[in-house]
C-alpha cells in the first residue's frame, strides 16, 4: 500500500512515556505554512482543558500545527489544566518556531489526574525530528486508548490537471466513551477554503456521520474534530465544483471513519445500522433510531444473536414520538419480522436469527406515518463492554 | 414471622405450565366485594393488551379481581390478543360468579408471542381453590420473571381503636426490563376509599418511588400498578387523619418495593442512590440524578468498585441543564472526592475506594446553583446483566 501523503503537511507519532510498554502517545500535525481551520467540539458542560483552549484558537480561523496526547484527558484539572494545555502548546510552538496562537491542543485518556506535563515537554524534540510527510499511522496510533485498530481514511480528487487530497485520522467516538474522553478527529487536506467555508464543510459532514453513531450513548469532555486546509493543490473552495467535490471528500473521510470507530466499539462484535422509515418527520425518525440504537436491551439480544423484535418495538415506544403501533413493520436485513406490529411467526424468526450471525447487518423500522427517515450506527453491547469498563482505570 | 393478612383480600398464585418445573406463573387477587381501584400504567406508545383492557376497566373505579400471569407478556399481538386478554379475565370471572368488567389482567414475560390462553383457563380452577388470605407469598412468587427474590411489603396503621393495612407485590422494574415487560405491582388495603381519592393517592406516590428508580433505563410496555381498597377496616378515607395515614402507608409500601426492584435488578450487585442538591430547581435536579443513574459508564465504574469521579462529571455535563462544572461537589457517601470541579487527590480517592466496595452507598453531587434537589435510586451494571438479557428467550 502507497503512503498517504497530503502534500504540505507533515506528522508525527512517539511515546511519551505515558502509556505502558512504551507505546505511541504523543502526535503532531504540522502545516508548512498557517492552514485554514474549522473545528466541532463536545457540547457537553463539562469541557476538557485543551478543548476550551482549542475553541478559541480555532475561531480565529488559522492553525498550523495541532498536538496530542492520550491517556489523560486534562479535564476537570481546574486552572492547573488550563496552564498545562497553554504550556504544551507553547513547548510545540518553541520547537516548530511559530506562533503559538497557531498551535492547536488536544487530550484523551482519563478524567480527573493532571497532565503529565514534563514528561510531553521532555519528549517533544523527539517529535519534532519524527516528523514526515508517511507517518499518518503512527500518528493514528498516538492517539488511541482503548481503540484495537488505528483509523485513517483518505480521499484524493482530480479536478482536470489538479487534484487534491483529504486525509482523516480517528480514535474513539462521538457519544461513545466518555471516560477515555473520546472522540478525537483530526483531518487535513491540501484544497484552499476560507475559514468560513471549511466550517460550512465540516459542520454538516459532522452531522451526518459522526453524530449519527452511538456505541454507549454517553458523551465525552473531550470531543473534537479539526479541519486543516493547506491549499498546496492550488484548488480552492470557492470555486463552487471545489467546494462540492471537498464537501463530499470532507464526507466520505468522515463516514468511513465513523464507521470504523463504531466497529471498533469497547467489546462490539457486530456493527448494525438502525433506519427507521415513514415517520411523519426526518426529527421523529431520528429520534427512534437514537432511542433503539442506544437501548441496553436491543443491544444485548444483538450480542446474544437473539431475534428478540419485541424489545426493538418497546425502545421505539418510549422514543417520546407519536405512532401508531398497529402499523409498523420491521426487518432485519430483508427478513420481514414484524407487520402491522405482529410478529411474522416461527419462520421468519428462524430466517432472522441467521441474519444477527453476520458480523453486519441493518434493522429496519416502517412506521407508515408520512416521509422522515433517518438511519444511525451503533454496535452490540458485550460482556466484554462492560468488563473493559468495569476495568479501565486499574 | 406472621402471615400478612388484609381483611377481606384473598391470594393465590399456581403453576399453570407456563414456566419450567412447575414454577408458579399464575396469580390472583380477589376482594369480598367490588374494591375502589386506582391505576398507574405505562407511558410507552406500545402498550400491552392487558394493559389497555385494564386501563378502560380501571377507570369506571371499580374492581373486584386481578388475574396476571408471567412468561408472556401478551404485547404486539394485535386482535387475538386483545381477545386473549379478555377471554382470560372471563374466565376468571366465570369462576368467580362475577361481571368481568369487575376484573383486572395483567401479563409480564416476552413480547411478541401468543398467549397460552388455553393453559390458563385450565389452571383456573385449581387458582380458584387456592384463594387464602395468607397467600402473598404464592402470589408473588407467581408474577417473577428474572427477579431472584419475591417482593412484598406491608403496613398496618392504627387509629383509634381501628387500624387499616395495606399490603403491596412487585416483579421487575418500571424503566428497568422492558423485555420481561416488567413492572407490575398490586397493592390492596381494607381502608375504604372513593376512586378518586385512590387515584389521587396513588399517582404521587408512584412518581416518588417507581418512577425514581432505573436499572438499564429502558421502559415496559406492560408497566402497571394497580391499587384497591376493600373498605372493611371501616376506616374510610373521606377524613382527612385516614387519607393522610392511607398516603403515607401506601407511599412506604411503594418506597419499599421499589428499593427492592433495583436491589435485584438483572446482575445487580450494588444499590446506589444518586442525590443531586444545589441545582437551580427540582427538575434541573432530577434530569442530572437521571442521566447519572442511567450512565452506563457510571454504572460499570460501580462494579468495578472503582471511584472513578470523572465519569459522573461527564454524565452530568450531558444532561441538558446549565451548571458551571468549576462549582461542582462530589461525593461517595461521606467522602468528598471532588472539590469546586477538582479531584480531591489520593488520600480521598483511597477513601473513596472503600465506600465503593459497599452493597450500598450513596452519590451526591452539589451544583451549588440553587435550592433544587432530586434522588433516583440506580444498581451497578454488571457482567451478568449482559448475559442474563444476551441468553433470555433461549
């Protein structure tokens, strides 16, 4: 397999020394010059030290350079937290000889422990000389915590004689583990944009992936995605046909990532895709497919491959929406389960129950209201789940 | 230990072959007379036909029995089991010599597969010929699904030289198994009481006990709990001291209950009260103790015994409600583990530990916002909880 290479930027992974066994918790990304940037953070109340840090920086618009640590968050580390996450920063900006207004932080690991500042100072001249423009997955692999495979997807588009390439790198996810302080995203790309434009990009690209996936339905302190535009290709947003084809790249990175992280969910064995259909509006539909997707029980009976229809019925139930329960009709792939809100009997029970044998499968809600739909990603819920968070912090 | 008697009340519960080995899965209530009768059920939009049979009943305020089995749950099965439901509470009514329209159904087990209607009618007779008035424990027995243990509480209230009691059963939990189409709950009391009164009894005291409680956040369709009063303690509730001491009998009864639903939730080692104080009002405070109660990362940190703050920090950052996280205090029973937002450090932590390796304790957080405060009561999520619900058709 070729290199990724996104021309004009350049990556890093090393350990730091603060996971075990000497693996790979330190990352940097470096622009060769100021790139456009846009980001999305947690909405979540409670904000991790980097992630306040990083706002600000990012609504200015530039950033050159992003570093980041895993296996501690920085969040609820008070002014402290705030300090370190300016120090690291800075320590970047001193070695890379920019301006640390440029430099972007982030944090994953566990909440509630101060940074291990000195030893992320001691090792960032190390980081530095590992800088190269093929090191895409160690910088995957910096980022992880308790991820079992680094994510990284790219997308590379020829426009006439030019082309441009996006590249994404992915750890944890959205609304996933909230402990290991989440979801981290950063991508990149050599196409021109604004600011404006770029956040126009990643704003609904971001809606229509990462927030539709769930593998646990609790959300982070630490979330983050980071958008970089270079523009070495010399193709710029604002020329319309740019903007679409670095809208739909922009997309495509994200939803193949997206899916990634939720294949590699704490303990999943199965990755199921919830659609729900004929909702009276796309909020309704919604609304169903985030309540079943998160449902401990409908997660539970995918784990034990159990076509146990009942329980998809009761979490859409309680979803807050009215329909009638006398009209719906379920699937699992292209097994019809249940119709008008009976079940298909014996048969088709049988049939379905090879269908949750697959490693991948969707489940199907009809509900004959009107026109919404909407679909979300999650996995199932394992004994596994539960022990690597019974376990996580000894 | 005496037999808990309610004057005018008989019980019984048999096997009717619905469960394995002979199991008790068939249980009846019968009063001497048509009782008062109050009624809380669930707010799925998928409601059992038990439910829906019940609920029209209920209404007119009126009821002088309540049949309920347990395996099945007699829910998405449309006309037939509309008629099911009907024909069971027929049947009993034959063979009590009374009008149906006086008796109650209730079902609880699996969802989506027909009722043994025929097994059921012909236990009838022999549930008939077990009516006692020391049979709860039979009763109760009989309505289990996955619960370990029969739940029965009671009071008795004198006043004067009158005294009234009120006795209460239980299975299963109002959000906790909507699978097991969980909760049902009957209480009966030989006070006297108009419907109305009954209900205005009932209702608040259901929502300060069964619906503080969670065990995996998910919401029955055939949630029910039904309340009769007898009238032969010549006690009646239209003086204001009775209905006061009916209140308060029914609400601990309920209380009770309730504490033993969740101490004996699926694969639940630990009970745990969530208290949220200081928020801005009551309903910021419940939406906090809510979203805490049902994290499932919170619940797992619990049986890990590992005091891992950080995680209902963030629970309770992504409840939807305005708080300042730099106010924050945590604590685990007695010990304060987080002080204005910050972890209190080792010694603290250690401390912590310790209460953590209870069977019970308590979780407070103070927002220092307000006067509002909540409790939900929750259990930890354990490795048998997936697999308790991974295996529970098969």
């Amino acid at each position: 397999m070729a290199p990724i290479v996104c021309p004009g930027f350049r990556l890093a992974g090393v350990s730091a020394g603060l996971k075990k066994e000497g693996k790979k918790d330190l990352g940097l990304i470096v622009a060769d010059r100021p790139a456009a940037a846009a980001g999305v953070f947690t909405r979540n109340r409670v904000q991790a030290a980097p992630v306040r840090l990083t706002r600000e920086r990012i609504e200015a618009g530039r950033c050159q350079a992003v570093i980041v640590n895993s296996k501690n968050a920085n969040c609820c580390t008070g002014s402290q937290g705030m300090a370190d996450a300016g120090a690291m920063a800075e320590a970047a900006a001193r070695q890379l000889g920019i301006s640390p207004d440029l430099v972007a932080v982030a944090s994953t690991g566990v909440i509630g422990q101060p940074l291990p500042l000195v030893k992320i100072e001691s090792a960032i001249p190390a980081l530095a000389a590992a800088l190269s423009e093929e090191a895409v997955q160690d910088l995957a692999q910096a980022i992880m915590t308790t991820d079992t495979v680094p994510k990284v997807a790219h997308r590379t588009v020829q426009i006439e004689d030019k082309s441009f390439t996006v590249v994404g790198v992915a750890k944890g996810a959205g609304m996933i583990r909230p402990d290991m302080a989440t979801l981290l995203a950063f991508l990149w790309t050599d196409a021109e944009a604004q600011p404006g434009t770029l956040s126009s990009i990643l704003r609904p690209a971001v809606d229509a992936t990462f927030n539709r996936i769930t593998i646990d339905g609790d959300t982070s302190t630490n979330d983050t995605v980071l958008l970089l535009a270079g523009g070495r290709s010399n193709l710029s947003a604002d020329a319309p046909p740019v903007k679409a084809a670095l809208q739909s790249a922009v997309n495509e990175v994200l939803a193949e990532l997206a899916r990634a992280l939720v294949k590699d969910g704490e303990g999943a064995t199965k990755l199921v895709e919830i659609r729900v259909r004929g909702a009276a509006g796309d909020a309704d539909a919604r609304q169903i497919a985030d309540t079943v997707a998160n449902s401990n029980l409908v997660k539970t009976a995918f784990f034990g491959e159990d076509a146990n229809w009942g329980r998809v019925l009761a979490a859409a139930g309680r979803a807050g929406v009215v329909f009638d329960p006398e009209r719906v009709d379920l699937f699992f792939d292209d097994v019809q389960m249940v119709k008008d809100g009976r079940g298909c009997g014996k048969q088709a029970e049988a049939e379905a129950t090879k269908v949750l044998k697959r490693s991948e499968f969707a489940v199907t809600l009809d509900l004959h209201e009107g026109e919404g739909r909407a679909q979300v990603l999650t996995c199932d819920f394992s004994v596994d789940y539960v022990r690597i968070n019974a376990d996580y912090r000894s």
